[in-house]
C-alpha cells in the first residue's frame, strides 16, 4: 500500500514508504539513479513488487533531485563519492525518525537502489560505522563502468571489494555499464552475489525478439531482491587475511 503522503523537496528525507498489507518480511531502502527521480517508473515498480512480497520500501531523492521539484530544473549528479555522507544521513533518519514503526525493530534493513543509488550504497557497506541493523545492499543495475569506457581503468569494483556486508546485483544482460561477457570475464569478491536478467538493459528490459518481458524480468529481479532481505547472508572475516567467506543464512 502506497504511503499517501504527498512528494515534496522540503527535506531530502521526505521518504516515500510503501508497506506490505500482510506480514513484513524487511525493510530496504532505496535510492535513485542519477537522472530519474525516486517515483520514476521503474523505481515506481520496483518498489510496489518489492512490497507485494512482504518488503517495506523506503525511497529518498539526493538533494540535487529534491531540488528539481522545487524549480523544475535539472542538475548534473556529480560524482557518486559527493553522496556517500547524503546517503548515510538518510539510513540514520530512517532508523531514528519518526517514520519507522516499532513493529518493524529487529528486522533486517536492507540498502540499495537503481544504478548510482546502488552503487553509493555498496560505498557505505564499507563503512565500520554503518548502523549494525543493516544486514546488505541490493543494486539493481550496478554501474561497473562508464558507457563505452570499459577499459580496466574505468571499472569501479573498490565499493564491492571493500564491502563488510553481503551484495545482491541484479544486472541486465546487455547492460551498457556492464554486459554479462565484460563482468563475467573478471572475478567478483566473495561477498557479491550477481544474478543476470536475460536480455536486460540497464532498466532491465528486454529487446522485442525476447522470450523475456518487461514485467517477467522486474518480476525476477524483485524475488531475487526480496528472498535476499529477508535471509541476508551472513559474512565472516578470516583475520589469517582479508578474504570473506559467505557463511550460512541467516
């Protein structure tokens, strides 16, 4: 059920939750990508099939997106790194503001979102300080690379080396900023778990010659992303080194 609190820019944590009508499995909060806002269309449909499974989705806009609201204009992103503090604020507001609800202590929080959201959240899953209650990061598309700029000094894999927290990407086969035979050419860290969405693009939608659809793909990647909140894998360091082991679900 959608949270009927209007959208404004007055904050850049006006969050926009949608709730389960029956039992709540995870909370997982969701950012942007770097052009559409935190009700664009695929998030718009992400989050009701994220909650249709039993997740509660929290999504905020960077303040750079909130702004637009305001003026209508638009604003180049920046670099992701500018976003890392903006994105923290948000997890700490969310588990100490008003807008949670007791029933929903003890939970796992799960963070992510589209793209560059994704992909500043994998940032904090660095970050020792992080609040113990978030338990991983879902990216739906991860931005291994810039469009067209896919050479080794491009890929941006230090956020998905350095993470102390277990990562789901649900990435489109024919993603710009990753295709499979680019990503599947390289080793990810232990602690990344990658599902391919067949025929996807960056938004995860299929060519017209696919057997896929739009809505089997979204629908694939939401079960993907709900099935990981709610039984986050457990991670454990060896401190004989600085690999990861997945340990057993939670």
């Amino acid at each position: 059920m959608s949270d009927p609190t209007p959208i404004t820019a007055d904050s850049p944590f006006d969050f926009l939750i949608t709730e389960p009508e029956g039992d709540v499995r995870a909370v997982m909060l969701l950012a942007h990508g770097s052009g559409g806002a935190m009700d664009s269309p695929f998030m718009e449909r992400i989050a009701n099939l994220l909650t249709g499974k039993g997740i509660v989705v929290a999504r905020f806009e960077f303040s750079y997106m909130a702004r637009r609201r305001v003026d209508g204009k638009r604003r180049p992103s920046g670099r992701a790194e500018k976003w890392t503090h903006h994105y923290f604020r948000a997890v700490e507001e969310l588990l100490e503001g008003e807008r949670w609800k007791s029933e929903w202590d003890g939970l796992p929080v799960i963070i992510g979102g589209k793209s560059m959201g994704g992909r500043i959240a994998a940032m904090l899953a660095g970050d020792e300080e992080l609040p113990l209650a978030v338990k991983g990061v879902a990216v739906f598309g991860y931005p291994f690379h810039p469009i067209g700029k896919s050479e080794p000094e491009n890929w941006r894999l230090e956020p998905l080396e350095k993470s102390l927290l277990p990562i789901l990407i649900c990435q489109g086969e024919r993603d710009d900023f990753g295709w499979w035979y680019e990503v599947d050419a390289i080793d990810l860290p232990p602690q990344v778990s990658l599902e391919w969405i067949t025929d996807g693009s960056h938004d995860l939608g299929p060519t017209g010659k696919s057997e896929a659809t739009l809505k089997s793909n979204l629908e694939m990647a939401s079960t993907l992303a709900a099935d990981f909140a709610a039984s986050p894998p457990v991670l454990t360091i060896s401190f004989e080194g600085d690999s990861f082991d997945p340990g057993e679900e939670d």
